[in-house]
C-alpha cells in the first residue's frame, strides 16, 4: 500500500466509505503522542504501517517540514482527517495551509500512500478561493489543488455503490 498516486480524497468520510477502502477509524485507546523536533504531536493511531491524525493536529501549531520528514521515515500511509474547506470562515490560517502543502509536498517527494478525509468537497482548492483571500494564500491554495489532483476522490456512498467491485 504505497505510492502517493495511489492515495484517495474521502468526503465525507463515512464509515462505508472507509471501510470498504481498508480503512476503521482508530479507537481511543489507540491515540498517541509522538515526539517531534517541533513538539509532541497528538495522533489518533500509529501503527507499524499507518499514521492516522488530524489536520488541526498536522498542520495548526508550529509543525515543521522536518517533523513531516522524520514521520515520513515511519510510516508508508497517512490518514489525514478533519481537513476544513479553505472557504471556510473556521478554515484553518494562511500558515496553516502552508504547513498542508509542505505535508503534500513530503509525502509526494517520498512517495507515501495518503488518505485525505474531509467533511466537504475539495472542488475549493481550484486556485480560485474567496476574492478576499491573498494573493499568497491564493498560490497555496493552487499547489495544494495541483497536488490532490493526481488522487481518486471518493465523494459519496452512491459513488462507492458504483464502483464497489474494483475496490479503493
């Protein structure tokens, strides 16, 4: 199970969706704390073969490229859940979408298989956000669009009806 290329955009994340991908939500007593140059980082699962935490976790706070680089050693998948829409008033901070691209950008370059799951559709990463976004966060915005263009999306139960018999 690796391979950026072979990742998938999960929205919005239902259990059948994950399910039928391999996927089972960590229980709580699976959660962890790992230890980062940057600080310790809450995860809800980290396993021999998968890291599972959330995007607020990932990618709000002071998380570096390097803490990516040294979990990217461990883990050959990342389940990244919670992602906000970045149309969102609650959307996470210019800095904090830098962080998720510098994330996309290490997982790509390392080839790691990712599960992105987001409560909405991810047609917001087009390059065209909000006409009061800056010019900066608008450029993010695109290289993360860029990025999760190359993953299968799996947006809905229906769509996992249809294509249930070739699987995630």
């Amino acid at each position: 199970m690796a391979g950026f290329h072979r990742g998938l955009l999960i929205t919005p994340g239902t259990e059948r969706q994950l399910g039928a991908c391999g996927l089972f939500r960590p229980s709580p007593s699976q959660r962890d704390v790992l230890s980062l140059p940057a600080g310790p980082l809450p995860v809800k699962g980290a396993g021999p073969d998968m890291l599972w935490a959330g995007f607020a976790e990932l990618c709000g706070g002071d998380r570096s490229t390097a803490d990516y680089l040294l979990l990217a050693e461990t883990f050959p998948a990342w389940v990244v859940d919670g992602i906000p829409s970045p149309s969102a008033e609650s959307a996470a901070s210019p800095a904090g979408w830098q962080r998720f691209l510098a994330l996309l950008d290490v997982l790509h370059d390392r080839d790691i298989t990712p599960f992105l799951i987001t409560p909405v559709l991810f047609g917001s990463f087009s390059g065209a956000p909000d006409a009061g976004a800056p010019g900066e966060l608008a450029a993010v915005l695109s290289r993360i669009g860029a990025r999760l263009s190359v993953l299968r999306r799996i947006e809905s139960d229906e769509q996992l009806a249809d294509e249930q018999s070739g699987g995630c």
